[in-house]
C-alpha cells in the first residue's frame, strides 16, 4: 500500500492524473483490506491522506461528487485520529485535516456555494491552529481566505475584520517592512 501511494505520488507530480487515481485506488483498496483484516484502521493518517489525494485528483478532473466522497471520508478518519489523542499533540494530524477542510472550500468555491466555502474555512483554521497556534503565517492566509468568501458573498465588514487580523498575523510572522506586510 505505501509503494502505491508513492507510485502515485510520483505520477501525481507527473500531471498523469488517471494513472495517479488508479495507483491511489489500488493503495486505498489495500488499505481497507489491512483495515478489515486487522478490525482497526491501520496508519488512519496515511489512508486519510490517500483520500485526500484521490479528492483532489477526482476534483481536477471535474468529478466532484467523486472528490466530495473522498475529502468527507478523509475528514471523518482524520478527526478520528485527532480525537483518540486525547489532548496529546498530534501535529500532522491535524495538519493534513486541516488541509482537507482547506480542499474541501476550495471545490465548493468552485461550485459557488460560499455558506459550505466559509464553513470548511473555519474549520481548517480551528483545525490548523491547533497545530500551528494563532502566530503563523498559514493561519494569516486562511484569515485572508476566509475575508476572500466574505467579501464574495457581500459581507463587507467581515471581511475587512478577516482582512485586518490576516494582515495582523502576517506582520507578527514577517514584520513590518516584508512586501507581504
């Protein structure tokens, strides 16, 4: 299972899309086998990222039910995962669910369904500064994202509040005279 998901990996980087959804369904479909052999997700992490890379192969080509199926498959075994750590630190956990949720707003952006965008937003913030803390340049792009919706959908003074706690966050990461900032 790990060879397939490197296999797709490579193809993944490749742009060979189809050959990288076969290699991923194949990993996954040796990672459900391990799983009903073993009565417990074996390496949830892996198999959560297996999902997500399926997503996001599925939603370039324009099969978003396919990437919706996945993305929520993966959420559920990441937040699993977070949950059984019982306040243990569990960074890249967190981490990869959060970009999970991340993936997920990006395709229901693409579908123009911005409640969905804002709440898959919010929770990849929740999730990443868990990980991170509240200082961190990725937390200040998910604000500026998050002001990105806001400012899509008319909801001008919160995404001047998203806008300005980005730009807050972004200052305190890099400083005052970066180009950024």
């Amino acid at each position: 299972a790990i060879i397939s998901y490197n296999l797709g990996l490579i193809h993944m980087k490749e742009k060979e899309a189809d050959k990288c959804g076969q290699i991923f369904e194949l990993a996954i479909g040796l990672r459900q086998a391990i799983r009903d052999r073993h009565g417990s997700l074996y390496n949830s992490m892996v198999f959560a990222n297996l999902l997500n890379n399926l997503g996001c192969i599925k939603y370039e080509s324009e099969n978003m039910s396919g990437a919706e199926a996945c993305y929520i498959e993966a959420v559920q075994i990441g937040n699993q995962v977070v949950e059984k750590s019982k306040g243990k630190s569990l960074y890249s956990a967190q981490r990869c669910v959060g970009a999970i949720f991340y993936n997920i707003g990006v395709m229901r952006a693409c579908q123009g369904l911005y409640k969905k965008v804002e709440y898959a937003f919010m929770c990849c913030l929740a999730m990443q500064k868990r990980a991170l803390g509240s200082v961190h340049e990725v937390i200040g792009t998910i604000h500026m994202n998050i002001g990105m919706v806001y400012n899509e959908i008319g909801r001008l003074n919160d995404a001047m509040k998203a806008f300005l706690h980005s730009l807050c966050v972004i200052r305190l990461v890099k400083g005052n005279n970066h180009p950024d900032t």
